[in-house]
C-alpha cells in the first residue's frame, strides 16, 4: 500500500512537469503578442556619424511609424566592432537589444580574435543594404575593362599595385579574389581608408583601387574609371548603373559589403517574425530608401531565412578563402 502511495505520487508529480512547459510557452506566447511594449535598443559597433550609424538612425522614423517604439542608438565602438557585438551577443535574446550586423561580423568571427562566435551566437533578422566594391583606374589609364587590364598585368607581373582600405577588410579580400581568378600578380597596397587610397591612386602611386561608392565624386568629376563592379548583379547608384559586373566580364568573383539588423540566438519566435515584419516595411519605405541612396548606398532587402542562408554560405566561403590566401596569416601577424 506504501509503495503504491508513493508511486502514485511521483506519477502525479511528474504529469505536472509537461503543464509546466506548456504555462511558461503560453506565458513567453503572451508576452511576444503585445510585443514590443518598450523601446528597443539597438547597438551600433562604431563610432557616430559613419555609413552604419547613420543608416540606423534613418530607421528610427519608420520604427515609430510602424511598431509605435522607438529606436534607441547606443553606439559602442572598438575592436573593429568586436565590442559592439560581444555586448549583443551576451545581451537578453527578448526583443528589445538589437545590433547592426554585417559583413565585418562574418569577418571578425573568422579571424578568429573574438569573445564569441558571431555566426552561431547571434542571428541576422534583415539585410537593409549593399555597398558596391568597385574596381578603379584613374581616368588617363588605356585600360577601358577588366579583360584589358588583366592582359596588361599578365604581360607585367607585379607592375600593378592595387590600393583598399585595410588588410583583411572586404575590399582587399576583392583583389586578392580577383587576382587569383584572372591568373595575375598584382600587388596589394593598404590604406587607412578610402581617401587615402584614391589620393594615391589620383598620384599614380597605384594604378588600381578597390573601394566603395565613396569614390563616386571622383567619378563624375572624371578623375577615375570604374572598370567593374564586383556585385552579382549591376549597382542601382547612378554613377555605377552603367557599369558591368566582374560576371559580367568572364571573372567569377562577387562579394560585396552587406549591412542589416542582427539579435542574439533564441529569441522567441513569435518575436522574431514580428520584428521581419517591422523591418521589412522599415527598409522597403520609399523615405527611407531615398535617404539611404543619397549616402552612396543600394537597398537591398532580405527577410531571416534569406539573410540567414546567405550569412552561413558566405562564412564557409570566406573561411575556405581566407585561409588558402593567406590572410588569415596576415592578420595574426600584424596582430601581434
């Protein structure tokens, strides 16, 4: 009789357990339907006034617009992002601590200088726009495509010096892309940002520069041609609309410098949808769009499954890449 009293016990106690899960689901359910009731911030890992800071902000109208919270900026630079994101990453997974994510998080993580994996510890929600990387001559140079530069550089190994912006950074992985595609030796010259480099390219101390659409004043001033953009499809800024693809021109290489809105792993998912729901009208609003054209960027709309898919393909082709090139190597060098 004991026995049987202690078994029906431990059988009652356990069908509890189950009710239990079932309550907290319903409770997280009920919770994410009035989801969000407070403002939301949302990290960004540089400084203030940058292209990923002010991309943000230009947010901030169509969240009030279209979820009724604002945005609240917080701005934690260093590290090359890396403290931006480790503060995202170790945040509440609830909501209302978001982060601006890209291609330099894929990056970081595959550098591997990092408190914590990026591409398993937080998950994109958006890709809100496109950088085009660009591939340039100054204006007085014979070349007018890729195939005429690249017959030039095979007829003169190491001759051609290609500029970017920092080693490792995604217009320096662009040339070496291009390099080992086309079959060329060109030498790569790093600069601490674009200025630099198109004033050295406008010098003659380089002969190629890989940068972004910053360089777009140098273009309709006629001081630079762009011979290729490496996207995978043509660039809707006017100043590069006209111009083809390294596709285009029989060069297999495509890459270019994404930005959007990330959250840490497990998030509810009810919050989740909610949020790409948000976003989408945020990013596909007509204000917002022409606000972030005018900076020289492309709107490039991707809801989650997208940007998720494109954020693991990319990192297993970056890492093949990087390690096989020898950047990686690079970079712990210049690390130390």
């Amino acid at each position: 009789m004991y026995k049987k009293l202690i078994y029906l016990v431990i059988m009652c106690f356990l069908a509890t357990i189950p009710m239990a899960g079932c309550y907290q689901q319903e409770r997280e359910r009920a919770v994410s339907m009035k989801y969000p009731v407070k403002p939301i911030t949302v990290i960004v890992p540089y400084t203030a006034g940058g292209s990923t800071d002010i991309m943000v902000r230009a947010m901030e109208k169509g969240a009030m617009k279209y979820m009724d919270q604002p945005l609240i900026i917080t701005n934690i630079p260093g590290g090359g992002g890396n403290i931006g994101w480790n503060e995202l990453a170790g945040a509440n997974p609830d909501g209302y601590t978001l982060g601006a994510v890209g291609t330099g998080t894929i990056l970081q993580t595959l550098y591997g200088q990092t408190r914590y994996h990026y591409v398993t510890a937080l998950e994109p929600i958006v890709q809100v726009a496109d950088f085009p990387i660009v591939v340039a001559v100054r204006a007085d140079q014979p070349w007018q495509n890729i195939g005429e530069l690249i017959k030039f550089a095979k007829a003169h190994p190491g001759e051609v010096k290609f500029g970017h912006s920092g080693v490792g950074l995604a217009v320096h992985i662009t040339g070496e892309m291009l390099a080992k595609e086309a079959g060329i030796g060109i030498v790569p010259v790093p600069f601490r940002g674009d200025s630099e480099g198109i004033a050295a390219l406008l010098g003659g101390h380089i002969q190629l520069l890989f940068g972004t659409a910053g360089i777009k004043e140098q273009i309709t001033g006629g001081n630079v041609r762009v011979l290729a953009v490496a996207s995978e499809k043509r660039s809707t800024i006017p100043e590069l609309k006209d111009v083809p693809t390294l596709k285009e021109q029989g060069i297999n290489v495509a890459f270019s410098i994404w930005q959007g809105i990330g959250a840490p792993k497990t998030m509810p998912s009810e919050v989740k949808v909610r949020l790409a729901e948000v976003f989408k009208n945020i990013v596909n609003d007509p204000d917002f769009k022409n606000h972030v054209e005018k900076m020289g960027m492309s709107v490039e709309y991707m809801g989650p499954q997208e940007i998720s898919e494109k954020w693991i393909t990319e990192s297993g082709r970056l890492d093949t890449f990087l390690k096989e090139s020898g950047i990686v190597d690079q970079i712990a060098t210049q690390k130390k």
